[in-house]
C-alpha cells in the first residue's frame, strides 16, 4: 500500500504514535509518507519505503496568522498526486483531517481513489473539538472521513457522546509500544547519571501541561519520600515547568528533584525508575505509561480517560482519582519501600504491554483495517 501519514512533529503522544506507525509499515514493505510542518522527533532518515515531506508555509506579511491548514492541504495533494496514495492517514482531526478531505477536492475525480482515515487521538475532541468555533469542523473533518479510529474506547464512548458523527463508525485501535527497544534492560549505566546508588527513582515524562498536573507530581513525590531515600526525575518541558520548580524549592525537596529537560531517547531513561508517575487530569490513553510498562515499572497514575485500560490497577499499578496526591503518595511509598511487590507489578507491567499492546501484534490490525476502507467503494 502507498500510505500517507499526517501528524504533529512535536513532544506528544499523536507524533509518537504516527511516527512509529509509519516506520513499522515501511518496515512492512509498504511506502509510507510522513507529512508534517517539522521532521517529527522519532522519525528515523534514511530508512526504505519511509519519506519525510515538509509543508512550507508562506509568510506573506498579509497573513497576520499563517495559513498552515492550506498548505497543509496543498501538500497533501502534491503528495497523494506525485506518489498516487491509497490511503491519507490524519492522526488529529484539525486540521488535519479537514486538510485532508480539501486535499482529496482539489484532485477532483483523482481524489476518489484516496481513502481518509482519521485517528483521535483525545485533546482534538475533549479540548479543541468542544470550543464552540471548532466543534462543527471537527464534526465535519470526522464525517467526510473514509474510516475513523480512536485511541482508547473510552475516547470512542465520549466522542459518541459530545459529537454528532452521523452514520460514521469509530474503531478501537489502542496505541503500541516497540517492546524491544523498551525493555527492562536497557542501558543500566544510565541509572548513575540520574540517581545516588542509594536513592530509589520516580519518573515523570510530560509535555508539563495543566492537564498532565504536574505540580501533583511534586506535591505527591513530597510526601511519598519522607521517610524514604528517593529522588524525582521530571523528563519534558511546557508551561508548568517554572511553576514546578518553585513548588519543589517550597516544599524543601529541590535538591531531590531532577529537571532533566527534554531528552529523545526516552526508552533509555525509563528502565532505570522504580516507579513511574502520571497523576494527569485526563489522558486518552496513556502512551508515556505503557512505554514504562514495557520497561517492567509499576505506574501510579490516575483512574481517568483511557489508563484504566492500559494499567490493570493492583495488577501493574495503582489507579487513583485525579488531585488525590495523598492516595498517590501512598502508593509509591508503598512501591518504593516494598521491593518484591515493586518487582511483582513490573513484571506484570511488561507481560501486559508485550501480550496486549506490543507493535508486532497491532500492525496487522492497522493493516487490515486500511485494507477494509480501501476496499470500500467510493464515495460519491
């Protein structure tokens, strides 16, 4: 299949997933063509049946804001033209999805042969799909859709809910994880670079956004580790960085704490924790969480969106109500003073994210999924 992939190349859960999707295809012998404003920060260069296409956006001075979306579309119809694509895969509804269908327009009876598919992925429905200017574009980009799939089904059940999608079918399809490159055994040298040999480690990886409730994660870490030697490890950037910083010198603990900034290779960073710590308001489903997982680390995260899905809670974790950070100190005291359970729950971490989530078991269902849409006929 000629396949095009449509994504954001920032830090974030939807570019991960795009990404990876998209070497795991080329890697499959399909041609598979990225799309975005930037390189995404996991594509791989120089890879067979993988390229990377910028869109350039004109910086005409009577554009007081870019017109990213027409380029975008522009792009995409140079792309589905020169490379004759089966499949536009839009991980985001805007405006990707939109751009995509303005895209198969422009090619006129051309455009018939290009399925759109579009992947949710949770803010471009619980944030951007509910402002009151974008919900019925969002509405539209899902209709005009070939297929579209979600992340988690409870990101299908709110969706349904919150968003009049006509006669369009959500599928389930959860994200997957590389389950050899997170492993529990990688790079063991790295844990020196973070931790004392005697301190135990607690992770944290986020866009340090409100909703990923960053500062929970420095309140919580506070009392998790008074009475145990430990040491936070907060591995991003955003907004709420500063505002952690300050929290962490008021509560004493700033020498215990890590910013380590941004750091791409993540799957070496993520098996030297001993516990894994996502306290957010609401996550669809919980990429940084399951990546953890593959590396056999126990996660303390909130009962919300799509974790409870991917975390079994008291099997490989412990689930608690999002802004309950005593209950979640409680358990990583727990998982910090008890090695044998920290050990057990790993090791359950690991068997769920290889028996249920590992990329080599979901590929074919991606695969066979683009297969259906294309052999649907077209529409009119």
């Amino acid at each position: 299949m000629k396949i095009g992939i449509v994504c954001y190349p920032t830090h974030g859960g939807s570019g991960v997933v795009a990404t990876e999707l998209g070497t795991a295809l080329a890697e499959n012998g399909h041609s598979v063509h990225i799309i975005s404003y930037a390189i995404p920060f996991r594509f791989e260069s120089f890879r067979k049946n993988l390229t990377y296409h910028e869109v350039e956006v004109s910086a005409y001075p009577l554009f007081r804001y870019p017109p990213y979306d027409l380029a975008l579309a522009g792009t995409i119809m140079e792309v589905a033209q020169q490379y004759g694509l089966d499949i536009l895969h839009a991980h985001y509804a805007i405006p990707h999805a939109v751009s995509g269908h303005l895209a198969r327009e422009m090619l006129n009876g051309d455009g018939k042969n290009v399925r759109l598919i579009t992947t949710l992925h949770g803010t471009d429905i619980t944030i951007i799909g509910q402002q009151r200017i974008f919900q019925r574009i969002t509405r539209f980009g899902i209709r005009q859709s070939d297929g579209v799939t979600s992340v988690s089904q409870e990101l299908k059940d709110r969706v349904i809910e919150t968003i009049d999608c006509g006669a369009q079918d959500i599928e389930v399809i959860p994200n997957f994880v590389d389950t050899e490159r997170f492993n529990p055994g990688c790079c063991p040298d790295k844990r020196s670079h973070l931790a004392a040999p005697d301190e135990k480690i607690v992770v944290h990886v986020s866009n340090f956004r409100e909703v990923k409730r960053p500062r929970d994660v420095v309140q919580a870490f506070a009392i998790a580790s008074r009475d145990v030697k430990a040491r936070l490890v907060m591995i991003g950037d955003g907004p709420e960085l500063g505002a952690c910083k300050e929290l962490a010198r008021e509560l004493g603990i700033f020498d215990r704490v890590t910013f380590a900034g941004t750091y791409d290779a993540i799957w070496e960073l993520l098996p030297q924790a001993d516990v894994f710590f996502l306290p957010s308001e609401y996550e669809s489903f919980g990429l940084s969480a399951l990546e953890a997982m593959a590396c056999a680390v126990p996660v303390v995260a909130s009962n919300t969106g799509g974790l409870p899905e991917v975390v079994e809670d008291g099997v490989s974790g412990f689930l608690h109500a999002p802004a309950d950070t005593e209950s979640m100190a409680a358990s990583i005291r727990k998982l910090l003073s008890d090695d044998e359970l920290a050990k057990k729950m790993g090791e359950a971490a690991r068997e769920r994210a290889t028996s249920k989530f590992r990329r080599e078991a979901l590929l074919p269902v991606w695969e066979d999924y683009y297969q259906r849409i294309i052999d649907q006929p077209a529409r009119a």
